[in-house]
C-alpha cells in the first residue's frame, strides 16, 4: 500500500467518524428540542387555564372591581400574549407526534439514569 493509499483511508476513515458523532449530536438536539417544545406547549396551556380560571374570579360578585385581581388578571394576559410569540416552537411536537413520543422517552430514560 503507497504512502497517498494510507492517507487517503485515514482521511476517508476521519470523515466517516466525524460524520456519524455530527448525525448522533443532531439527533440528541433534535430530541431535545421536542422535549422542550412539548414543556413549553404545556404551559401555555396552564397560563391559558390560569388566566380563564382568574378571569371567572374576577368576575364574581364579591371581587368584582377589586385592582389587585384587576392588574394580576393584566399581567396573566400580558404573558399568555408573549408566550403566543413561542407558538412555532411548541408546535413542532405536534407535527410529527410519533417520532417525538419515541425520542421524548429516551430523554426521559436517559435523564432517570443521570440522576440515579
């Protein structure tokens, strides 16, 4: 085998590895980002239920015009908007929900391990 033979494999054999831990590192962030996408639609959907639940308080009888209620039921609608901004990232997981079940499990496998 000539000297350009051997570099030529190493080189052929560097690019291979390199190319399959750069595929392994994207599918872990891939993952990962669907994970914090489906937390982040989780709670948009508690902020919504939040501000629906503060909306019939204030709307009581007995705490009808109370400021207190008034400004905390503008503050919950302020971050309900700005987490509406987040939208595109936290629809992602419902796009293509088998492929996230599968890898959010192996996130939380993998977390369960960490910790123990």
């Amino acid at each position: 085998m000539s000297r350009l033979e051997i570099i030529l494999s190493a080189m052929l054999l560097l690019s291979v590895c390199l190319s399959g831990g750069l595929f392994i590192y994207s599918r872990n962030v891939v993952s990962k980002l669907l994970f914090i996408a489906s937390e982040l639609g989780d709670l948009q959907v508690m902020i919504d239920s939040f501000c629906s639940h503060l909306t019939a308080v204030y709307e009581l009888e007995s705490f009808y015009g109370d400021e207190t209620l008034q400004h905390l039921l503008e503050h919950s609608n302020s971050l309900n908007e700005h987490l509406l901004t987040f939208e595109e990232i936290y629809s992602l997981p419902e796009e293509n929900p088998i492929e996230y079940q599968e890898t959010s499990t192996a996130i939380q496998a993998q977390t369960e391990e960490n910790s123990a």
